[in-house]
C-alpha cells in the first residue's frame, strides 16, 4: 500500500491526459527514485509556466510577454494568418519551415456535443483582425476529422464577405504512406484533393 504522499503524486500524475493508473505509478516511483534537486528542478519548471506563460494578445498563441515571437517578427507574412485549433498545431507547423506567415488559436473546435459552441472559441478576435488588418489569405488548419471540418466550414461561412482568399490544409495519403492502410475516407480525400503534376 503507497504513503500518502505518494498516493497524492499518482493521482495528480493520473490527471493527465492519457496516463492511466500504472503509467501514473510509474511516474510517482520515478520521482521517488530521483535526486532532491532534479525533483525541485522538475516542480520549479511546473510552476514557471503557470506564472510565466501567458496568451499572445493578437492571435492567442502561448508566450511570456504581452506579443507572441511570431507575431512580433517583421520578416514574417502578416497578410496571411494559418488558423489552428491548438497552440501544439502552430509547433507542428514550424517544424516544416514552409510556412512564413502568422498564426490564430482558436483554443478547441466546434463540438456542440460536449458544449463547444462559437462563443467557446477563439473566433471574435479573429474576425476583428481580418476587419482592421489587410489580411490577404486565411489558412483553415484544423484537424480533418467531423469536428475540424465542421469548424473550419463555419469559419469559411463567417469570413466569405470580406472578400479574401480562404484556403483549406491539403488533406489525403501521408508521404511514405500506403494504400493497402489507407481508409477509404482518406483516400476519397486524396482524390477530390489530387494536383496536377
């Protein structure tokens, strides 16, 4: 039977998002077995980012100061905005180095299921930036799944009088990917999407 303490840690550990309770275990035996200092540096780093991070005040991206990196930066495209569901997507998408432009958070997706409505959403501030700023292009990057596309196809609605480009992330058989693992959906996608070569 686990102290108290370590009965705590495990549930705490269990609160996060897919960890059941022997991944939860496992973590609270692994802090136990680890040095005083690596376990003060591991909580100090805990708490600085709940004091320090913050949201980006134009387009909702986490950061320390008031402006996010990427909105800050000059070098970057600020006509074209890449519309995410998660700040996670905006690190997935740098990674590519494709993309110059800014991003905005939407912070979730439309669910109206589990009581995700626009109002939940990141979408006023977005709107407002495509009225004030010369806004070229917006980028729909949400995920491809019903709650994605039902998202990105609301948004599509909202924005069509402001007379921009609206595009939508290309979607279909990942690189290195085969067809014998494809599901049909996918591929349906990759043939409405496919691009002449």
């Amino acid at each position: 039977m686990p102290t108290k303490s370590l009965e705590r840690l495990i549930l705490e550990f269990n609160k996060l998002p897919g960890v059941g309770q022997k991944s939860a275990t496992r973590y609270a035996f692994y802090i136990l077995n680890q040095s005083e200092e690596d376990v003060k540096n591991f909580a100090e780093a805990l708490l600085a980012v709940k004091e320090n991070v913050k949201k980006c005040h134009i387009c909702g991206n986490y950061c320390e100061s008031d402006t996010c990196s990427i909105c800050s930066d000059n070098a970057r495209d600020h006509r074209i905005i890449c519309v995410v569901e998660e700040s996670k997507d905006i690190m997935i998408l740098e990674k590519t180095t494709k993309y110059r432009g800014v991003y905005h958070v939407l912070n979730g997706r439309l669910d109206p299921l589990n009581g995700i409505t626009p109002n939940e959403l990141n979408i006023k501030s977005l709107l407002e930036r495509i009225a004030k700023d010369d806004i070229e292009e917006i980028i729909l990057a949400t995920n491809p799944n019903i709650e994605g596309e039902t998202t990105a196809m609301y948004l599509a609605k909202l924005m069509k009088n402001f007379g921009i480009k609206i595009t939508k992330l290309a979607s279909g058989i990942p690189m290195g990917g085969n067809l014998e693992f494809s599901d049909t959906a996918t591929i349906s996608r990759a043939l409405d999407d496919r691009v002449e070569i």
